[in-house]
C-alpha cells in the first residue's frame, strides 16, 4: 500500500501546480489557493517532502518578484522544515549577477526565523557585494534569536550607509541592556535609516534606556532631536520639557508632541515665537 501510494505521488505534476500557485489572474484565485495549500501538504510527505521543497527552491532564481512572494509565503507556510533544505542550496547565487537565488534563500530563512538559521546567514556577512550583507543582516534580525548578537555587532561599522542600517535594525530587534551603547552610538550615525532604527531599538528595551539617553544630551541638536524622539517612544514623556529651550525647531516640535499638560503648553505658547510652532501649538491645544 505504501509502494502504490509512492508511485502515485510520483506523479505529481509540480511545474503544473507551480503556475497555477504563481498566477496572478484574480479569475483564477480559488485555483491559486488550492495549489499553494497542496504545495504545504506535499512538503509534509514523508516520501516526497523534500523532493516537493527542492522544486520549490529550484524556483528561487525567477525574475518575478510576484513568483517570489508567492515562494516565500509557501516555505513560510512549510516552516522550519524548510530550513535544512535551503541551506543546503544555499551557495547557489543564481544565473546572472543579481543573486536572486540567494537572496530569496536570505528572505525565506529571516521569515521562518530562529536559532537554526544563524549560522548559515552569518557566512554571508563579510560577502564582497554589500546587497548580499544587508540582507544577511536584515536575515539575523528577523531570526529573532539572542545567537546572532556576536555577528551583528560587526555590521555597525560597515562602510556601507545601508548595510549599516541593516546592522542596526538586527540590533534593534535582538539587543539587551548590554547592547545600549551601541545602540546610543549609532543616534550620532550620518545615515538617518541607522539613527531611526537605534530609536527603534532603544524603544523594545524600554525604560533602562533612559538613563544612558539623558547623558548624551549635548549641543548636537540633531542628535537631541533623536534622543527626544526615543524618549516619548519609550514612554518617558515626563523627561521632555528639558528640551523646551532647544534652538532647534524640530526638537521643539518633538516635545511639544509628547507633552500632555495643556497648561504647560499655554505657557510655553506664550513664548514660542516660530510661526509653524506656533499653530502645532494652537492644534495640540484644541485636542
């Protein structure tokens, strides 16, 4: 009985249920879902589940971004069994210099997430093509896990704005308290995509960030501005009207945002003398 069913299976036409999975003819929705779901339930085989993956990662190098969502919501689907295949495949980069292959296999790897796709990701960090780094960065944060710190770290120098971006966005979703410096270093970043996403992490870490934020206050007003901008993430709005004196507009508007006490702000309307202030004022005052 297991022999016939073998052989049944191994006539599954996948190139046949591939188009159909990948169309993009809304008429042919109901079509498209029934394949995706019997590409998830051919991949559970215990005969033909790896085979059905290798298909499916096989398609990795295609030119249509559509194909490749469609791809990355089935092996999401699939999930963690997934993973032992793509990585086995992973070197492949693909058939021309746009490394679609393998930045899919990055893609698909950050989705499924967790400690198994660490290592693998981590041998493309030093790679010589910086589209290759940042996605192994963005690939180490989506993972989620605490194992990746050791090799993030090394992304935050990267002579690349957006590889260093990447780097910190890893940063942002796996840093502990020991990671702060790091983190409040990169809000002095010339890249503004790296200082949003130190603000980002400075908010998950929450409150113990606070106090390393208000020793970095500084005549650096753009750095301030980002300091500000933590602050009222973190929730530490009571902190902000320190900055009411700032000579810099947008720092002003950034805590006049923050601050609920209507009163406060009719006195410090009085003394603004910025005309777009001025009406932010007026518009927080009528809320």
């Amino acid at each position: 009985m297991i022999f016939l069913l073998f052989i049944i299976n191994q006539h599954v036409d996948y190139q046949d249920l591939y188009n159909k999975a990948t169309t993009s003819l809304v008429k042919f929705q109901v079509v498209k879902d029934s394949a995706f779901q019997r590409f998830v339930q051919l991949a559970q085989d215990t005969l033909i589940g790896e085979g059905t993956i290798n298909f499916l990662i096989s398609k990795f190098d295609t030119k249509s971004a559509a194909e490749r969502h469609t791809l990355k919501d089935i092996l999401i689907k699939i999930g963690k069994s997934a993973i032992k295949c793509i990585v086995r495949k992973i070197d492949y980069r693909g058939s021309d210099e746009e490394a679609r292959s393998l930045k899919q296999s990055l893609w698909v790897l950050g989705e499924i997430g967790g400690d198994e796709i660490v290592e693998t990701t981590s041998r493309f960090l030093n790679d010589v093509e910086w589209q290759i780094r940042s996605n192994a960065y963005t690939t180490l944060g989506k993972s989620r896990s605490k194992n990746a710190l050791q090799y993030v770290i090394q992304g935050l120098k990267d002579s690349i704005p957006i590889v260093r971006k990447c780097a910190y966005y890893a940063l942002s979703q796996i840093a502990t308290k020991k990671e702060i410096p790091h983190l409040i270093e990169g809000l002095d970043d010339e890249f503004y995509g790296v200082r949003y996403a130190c603000v980002e992490g400075l908010k998950n870490i929450g409150r113990p960030a606070t106090r390393f934020l208000l020793k970095e206050i500084s005549n650096n007003e753009f750095k301030n501005y980002f300091i500000v901008l933590t602050l009222r993430e973190i929730g530490e709005k009571g902190k902000l009207k320190m900055f009411v004196k700032s000579n810099f507009p947008p720092v002003r508007f950034n805590v006049y945002q923050g601050i609920e006490d209507k009163k406060f702000l009719q006195e410090i309307l009085k003394k603004e003398e910025y005309p777009i202030l001025k009406t932010k004022l007026l518009t927080f005052l009528k809320k």
